[in-house]
C-alpha cells in the first residue's frame, strides 16, 4: 500500500542514514485520517531494525490520553531489559532530574545503536510522556537518535507538540496526501487480477484513502463488485470516523442527516456551533476522503453513519433538519424526506408539506417516495374528508405494485361517500380510479352523489344525470382516444340518447363509468387500430398512462385480433418489469394470456394466467384477480382440465366482483365449465345475468362478451331452441356480428338450430369466418360439427377428412376433451397413424416450397371439406382449373387422394384466409 510514496519514503530513509551516522533527527509525518502516516511509520521501524537500530514504538489514544506516562511505558516497554530507567518508579515523574536521568541512558544506549523512538498519534499522547520527549529533543545534539511521529493534520484544540518540534534542528515534515487517481489505477491492478469493471472507479469511491482503498480491495476479492453495507468498506469508514474525534464524526452524522441539502450554513445551525469548528471538520473528513465537501464519497459510507446512530438521536437531528429547511423554504419533497425519516406528524404543518410533496413527486414520477408520504400523512392528525383525500391518492400509486390493496385503499372512501360525508371535490378522483379498476357500478354510484350535489347547486344546467367525460366533470381526463364513450346505439343498448341544451355534449342515459371499457365498433376497425397503435408507439408506462394503455391493447385484441395485440402486452410486460411494477407486470400478464386464449393457446393462456396470479402479493381478495382467474378457468375448462377449473371457483369470490367488468369475465368464465359439466341451468344463469348487467351499463356488444351464444347452448340442451333462437338472431343484429370471430362462433350455433340442408351451409361459412379469427379452438369445434353434418349427408371421406383437420388442431390448442370426442381412446387424427402424423408435424416447411399460392389455396379449401365445385365458386375459377391444381398438388406431395391432404397441409392455414 507504499504506492505514489517514492517521496516520502526517500525522506524516511535520509533522516535513518544521518541518525546511523551520528546525527540526530526529527520526523512528523501529517496527513488525515487513514491516508498511511502509520504505514510509513512502520516502514521507517522495519527498515531501522534491519539496519541493526534499537526500535521503542508506542501509540497516542484518545482513551488513554489522560493517563499519565502512558507512551513513556509504553516506549520502555520495548527497550532492551534495564536499559532505560522508568520515569513512574520515581517519587515527582515531573521532575527534571527525573527527565534528565531517561534523557541520559537513551544516549547511552544510542552509544551501542542507533535509537529509533516511533510515535502514531501524537496528537493523543498524553501531557507528561510529550514533556519527556520535547526533553529528550531538547537535549540531544550529538547522539544516534531519531524521533519518528505521526499527527492528524486536522485535529481540534491547540498545536503543542507540533510547534515546539518545529523549533528544532534537523526537523522534517512529511505531508502523507490521498493517493492520486492514477496510483489507485495502479494498485488496484496490482492487488487484483480482475480488477472491477463497471461502476464508479475507486479512486472515487474510497477518495484516495489507502485504508478505504484497502478495503474495497478485500471486498472484491470476497466477490463484491461495489461495497455493501456492514462489510469491510463499512468498518474502515467507521474506524476512520472514529479516529477523527466526535467533532468530526457528528459532523459526519449532520451531513449523512441531512443528505443532499448539507451545507455549512445548515451545519452550524443544527450543531449549535461556528463556521470555523464545522469548515475545520468538513476540511478533515475531506482530507480522509470520506466526504467530497458536503456530499460522501460513496451512499454506502452516508449509510453507515446513519446506522451507526441511536435511533432516538437520529430521529431528533431529522426532526430538527426538517424544522430548519421548512423556515428556509426548502422544496417539500426535501423537507417531506426528513419527516419520513423522523415518522411522525407532531409538528403542525408536517401534514401539508407531505400531502403536496406527495402531489410534486407523483407528478415527476416517484411513486415509491409518494406513496410513503401519503401513508405518513394518513396517520397524522386529520379529519375524514382529508384521510380518505390521501386513501384515494394511495389507490392510484399502489395499483402498480398491489392490485388488491389498491381496491381495499379505496373502502374508507366509500364508507364516507356513503354517509354522506364525502366533498365534492373528493369524487371525481375516486369516480375514475374505481372505473379504471372496473368497478362500474360503485364507480356510477360516485356519479350520482357528484350530479346530485351539482343538480342542487346548478340545477338549471343539468338536463341529465350522467354526462361522457366533459367540461369539468368526475370522469373528465379518461378520454385517451376517439372511441372513449362508445358502445353500441341507443336501439342496440336499449338507452335512449336524450335531447341537451344548445352546444351541449350529448348526453346519454347508460353508466358513464362502463365507457372506458367500452368495445369500439368494427365497421371502424382500421381507424381505430391505427389510432390505438400511434398512441402505443409514443406511451411511456406509468401512473396517468397504464390504464389508457390497457384499453388500447384490449381494443386491438377485440377489433383486430389477439396477433395485433400480443407484442404490444410484451412491450409493456417488459416495461412493468424494469419499473419494478408487479401490479402493471400482472395486468399486461393477464392481457397477454387473454389473446393467446382467443388464439385458442389453451396451454399457453393457462401458463400466462398462472404467471399473473403469481405476481399479485395477495393471489385471492381483488376483483382483479377475479377476472384473472377467469382466463384460467376458460382455458381449464376447454382442454377438459375441470378439475383445475373447479378448483378455482371453489375460491370465496371477493365483496364487490359481481358489480365489475372482471365479474362479468368471471361470469362467462363459470357458464362455460357449467356447460362443459352438462349444469344448463347454471350455465344458463350466468349468461343471463352478463347480459342483463351489460344492458344496465350500455355495454352489451358481442365483441366484449358474446353471452347470447352460451345462453343459447344451454338453452338447446335444455330444450328450448326457440329462445335460443332468439337470441343468436339478436346477436347476428349487431354490427360487430361482422366480424369474423363473432360471425364465426354464432353461426355454429344457428347451425345447431337449422334443418340438415341449411346446417351444412351455415357450418361451411362458419369454418370460412372462423379461419380469419386466429381462433384455432372454435375453428375446431366448428370443423367437428361440420365433419358431423358431412357424415349425415353420406359423405364420409370429406367427413374423415375435416375431422382429422379438427384433430390435429385441438392437438395444437392442447384441448385434450375435443380430441377425445373427435377419436375417443386414441392418440392419433381419425384414420391416421404414427408415421402420418410425423410427416405432418415436420412437413410445413417442405409444403411451402413445393407449392405455388395457387395451389396451397386450393389445398386448403379442400383440407376444409369444400368439393371441386364449391373451391371454384370461392376462388373464381372453373371446375376444370380446380381439378388440375389437385392433380399437381397430389404428385407434388406424393399422395394419391383427397383424404391425405390434411396430413400435408395442417400447419398451413390455421390462420388466416385463403
């Protein structure tokens, strides 16, 4: 560790040379705290030894400082037995005989060797030993001694012993500095084979201490690559505080307190001291390189100060630098830091600087820190109104973390809204965290206290009770994109759009809450997939953004399909991820396992639903989680897996699910596996009361939740195809029965309720729509049905052949009970075997370059059960062009009949039109 000290050694070595040729010396080597004046010292003893000098060393302390000879025992203690005559036998030690008699045979033994008197830390060596020494400088002219000392460069109280030593011959100082950058580039390569990468270099981090240095070295080589608190980078900045003195070491404890804001002007005040004591002290933690001025080398070092600290006078010094940088008219975020540190509100304006320091750093982004100034605001000494004021704001940031605390966050202020005693200005913010967690109908009972006390203030304004988030209102701020508020027309919803004043905005009679979940319409998809992917694109994660953010991602799943969907709930997964947001990452998790399950990725949907309950700290209790489950459920159920699926609806359903848009998910969710369980009744309960709950909030649209379909499944089992009918003709109504998946899924179920003829045709178009869906699990329910009716009619290869086709794809979507149905006791397509299905599963590829567009077109149709004359209707082409498309097709792929071309083609196509 002699590193970058050529200099000081040379001089070491120039005072040992004279001392050995009869000229005596003195050394005082300075320097601060930890910057290796001891270490040169030793160097000096260890070289004088070998020279074959006599070597007396001792050390000043600070606990021995009052004792009296205590270095003068502890330099005889090293002398050769009966060398020197001790000083404390003596009757009056003071004396100057007394001196004079030790001063005598310290020459005589010098008469046989040189003597080499070493003392570290003079500056604590007590009254009487320096007397004896400043005697012995005083009185040696000609002997073989040299005097070798240590002192701190910056200590308190007056320079005694330094300046009586400058006074004499041959005296040299030695100024031990801080090693320089490049010496601690050197000595780090030297110590260390892997010398750390990354980070801040530690010439920074130690401050070109050689003891702090030294430390990290030892740190590295137990394989930390920065210090950690409690290790030896710790201990040696403790130990360099220590031996600073308590002055310096509470003026380091002031500095970590008060954090980035130190200064000295704050220093004097809190310490009750003077600009020269504090500038003295801050100079010697300087000079040790543990503070850069006002600020630490290193926060580990900051927070080994601070832990070192009783608690009780820690918390007084926060208490006291919050009360002085208030009266200094601090920010609130640094005052509101101090008094989260002290936690606690006793002083009469800390509710206030932490409630608007809360709104400063929610509006720059640190949540973590708002959040904990609003839960110390909550305990202090506050009214209700104020209280649930902070619940609300709490809600809002712990969403991110904790779904169901945020819901519980928000019971307080509903309990207060409901006795009445909740301020208007404290709803509208209440109205939207409960609709951007789905809450609709608590969220519409916040409205109606919101326009019930603005009817009673302004009654001649308000032609209505609900208004879309306009000029002022609760919900005002939610718009993210032009179709906020949409939902089906007032004939669709059974709402009646009512007339308003003259430049008013319309108003309309369905939950305004339930329009941010509102599904946009179809016949709009391409402008409102390019409007929600351009607001995807420029959107960074965040408290006022990620609720925005899952709309325009669900919108893309129900307008587009879950391929335009998917990469956008990666994104921001990934997004959740490196906030440190569990709650968002959940979210995004669950949205990412919804489109895979419309992609009919059974397994896949299962897995992400897993995952995303998995992330909640809490997986039961929140009507989110709720509507997690769901997807599990769903997925459970249709892979045949009903014992997972009852397992989670056996779980107590959390207070409040009912009324939510995740109770409406968890609704159909438990219709489905009651069907799947043959219960109709229940089945048929459950669909009912999603439609009824929909209709109530105006958000009844196949595209959000097709429960006419499921209603009319049951109700055919139950024997009334009738109202089944009803029902599939109302949803073929709406015009998002234009798109291919609802179009898809209700048409199978109108076939069901059709003549043989009819069936047939129905089922053909069903498969044609439900191949542009991307749903591969109700395509292959579709093809089983449709495999049926061809059999009904006699045709049994076409029948064989759509049936594989809808094997192999329940194979893919791991829906284990539909291939169980489609071949019972098998693990092969119906009329297939083992090498078949091998060639089908590696063939993909080889397909592809064999074939022309054309002819995969044709192939498909046919994989579909579509004959010749029927492929040339839809393609638009003679029968004649379709028959020597299959006849190439056929020697391309080696078959010989129709029946095998499922095998060949079944990964092509199973998406998407052709």
């Amino acid at each position: 560790m002699l590193i970058d000290r050529e200099r000081e050694l040379d001089l070491l070595d120039s005072a040992l040379d004279e001392c050995v040729r009869g000229i005596p010396g003195i050394v005082l080597i300075e320097g601060a705290v930890g910057c290796g004046k001891s270490e040169l010292l030793e160097t000096l003893a260890e070289r004088a030894a070998t020279a074959g000098a006599v070597v007396l060393r001792a050390i000043g302390t600070a606990v021995e400082r009052d004792l009296a000879l205590g270095v003068v025992g502890q330099l005889l203690a090293a002398a050769p037995a009966g060398a020197l005559p001790d000083p404390a036998h003596a009757a009056d030690p003071d004396r100057t005989d007394v001196m004079q008699a030790l001063c005598a045979a310290v020459h005589r033994l010098a008469e046989t060797a040189p003597v080499v008197i070493c003392v570290d830390d003079l500056h604590h060596i007590d009254e009487l030993s320096c007397r004896y020494l400043l005697h012995l400088v005083r009185r040696t002219r000609s002997a073989r001694v040299l005097l070798a000392c240590t002192e701190s460069l910056h200590k308190s109280g007056e320079d005694r012993y330094g300046t009586e030593l400058l006074r004499t011959r041959n005296f040299v100082r030695i100024r031990a500095e801080r090693l320089r950058p490049d010496a601690v580039a050197r000595l780090v390569a030297a110590e260390l084979r892997d010398a750390p990468a990354g980070g801040r270099p530690p010439a920074e981090v130690a401050g070109g201490n050689p003891l702090l240095l030294r430390a990290l070295i030892e740190e590295h080589r137990l394989g930390g690559r920065a210090p950690e608190p409690g290790r030896a980078f710790t201990q040696a900045v403790l130990a360099c505080l220590r031996r600073c003195g308590p002055a310096a070491r509470r003026l380091a404890e002031v500095t970590a307190v008060l954090g980035e804001h130190a200064s000295d002007d704050l220093a004097v005040r809190m310490l009750d001291s003077t600009a020269g004591t504090v500038g003295r002290d801050t100079a010697a933690l300087t000079a040790a390189g543990i503070l850069d001025g006002h600020r630490f080398h290193h926060p580990v070092a900051r927070q080994a100060v601070l832990d070192r600290m009783d608690p009780r006078d820690r918390a007084d010094l926060h208490r006291r630098a919050a009360e002085l940088l208030y009266r200094d008219g601090a920010p609130t975020a640094a005052v509101a830091a101090q008094l989260l540190c002290v936690g606690s509100t006793d002083l009469p304006w800390a509710v206030a600087v932490l409630s608007t320091a809360a709104e400063q750093l929610l509006a720059d982004g640190d949540t973590d820190r708002a959040a904990a100034c609003l839960e110390l605001a909550h305990r202090g000494r506050v009214d209700d109104e104020q209280r649930n004021h902070f619940r609300t704001m709490l809600a809002g940031i712990t969403w991110r973390t904790n779904p169901s605390a945020a819901e519980r966050d928000l019971a307080g202020p509903l309990e207060t809204l409901r006795a009445g005693r909740l301020g208007q200005a404290r709803l509208g913010p209440l109205a939207r965290l409960l609709t951007e967690q789905g809450r609709i109908d608590e969220a519409a009972e916040v409205l109606d206290r919101f326009t019930a006390d603005r009817d009673a203030e302004q009654p001649a304004l308000v032609a209505h009770p609900v208004r879309f988030g306009r000029g002022g209102d609760p919900l005002d701020g939610l718009s993210a994109f032009p179709w906020w508020g949409g939902g089906p027309t007032p004939a669709e919803s059974g709402a009646a759009a009512e007339p308003a004043a003259p430049g008013a905005p319309l108003l309309v009679r369905p939950c305004a809450p339930a329009g941010l979940w509102a599904v946009p319409e179809y016949s709009a998809g391409g402008a409102t997939v390019a409007a929600a992917e351009m607001f995807l694109r420029g959107a960074t994660l965040g408290g006022g953004t990620a609720a925005p953010i899952v709309q325009a991602i669900r919108a893309l799943l129900c307008v587009d399909g879950p391929a335009r969907a998917l990469p956008w709930c990666q994104v921001f997964m990934e997004e959740a991820v490196r906030r440190g947001a569990p709650g968002w990452q959940s979210t995004f998790t669950a949205l990412y396992a919804d489109a895979l399950l419309r992609q009919g990725d059974l397994a896949g949907a299962r897995e992400h639903a897993e995952a995303a309950l998995d992330l909640l700290p809490e997986r039961g209790g929140s009507v989110f989680a709720g509507g997690v489950a769901s997807v599990l459920i769903r997925a459970a159920t249709a892979a045949g897996r009903h014992d997972t699926a009852a397992r989670e609806l056996s779980r107590p359903l959390p207070e409040g699910l009912g009324t939510s848009i995740h109770g409406i998910r968890y609704l159909r969710a438990r219709g489905q596996y009651h069907l799947a369980t043959h219960r109709f009744h229940a089945a048929l309960g459950d669909f009912l009361e999603i439609g009824r709950t929909l209709k109530r909030w105006g958000l009844d649209r196949p595209l959000l939740a097709p429960w006419r379909t499921g209603a009319a499944e049951a109700l055919i089992q139950l024997g009334e195809p009738q109202q089944a009918a009803r029902l599939i003709t109302d949803q073929l109504a709406f015009r998002d029965a234009a798109h291919p998946w609802i179009s898809g899924v209700t048409l199978r179920v109108r076939a069901a309720l059709s003549d043989p003829r009819e069936r047939h045709a129905l089922l053909a178009r069903a498969v044609d729509e439900l191949r542009d869906s991307e749903d591969r699990y109700e395509l292959a329910r579709t093809l089983v049905d449709f495999a049926w009716v061809l059999k009904e009619n006699g045709d049994s290869g076409r029948a064989n052949m759509v049936n594989r086709r809808a094997w192999q794809l329940a194979k893919e979507c791991g829906a284990d009970a539909l291939r169980e149905q489609i071949a019972p006791g098998l693990d092969l397509p119906p009329g297939g075997d083992a090498e078949d299905d091998g060639r089908c599963a590696g063939g993909h590829v080889e397909v592809e370059a064999r074939l022309s567009d054309s002819e995969k077109r044709v192939a498909m149709l046919a994989v579909y059960g579509h004959t010749n004359r029927e492929i040339a209707a839809k393609l638009y082409i003679t029968v004649s062009t379709v028959e020597q498309h299959l006849t190439r097709i056929y020697r391309k792929l080696n078959i010989t009949r129709r029946q095998e071309l499922a095998a060949e083609m079944h990964l092509l196509g199973s998406g998407g039109r052709v």
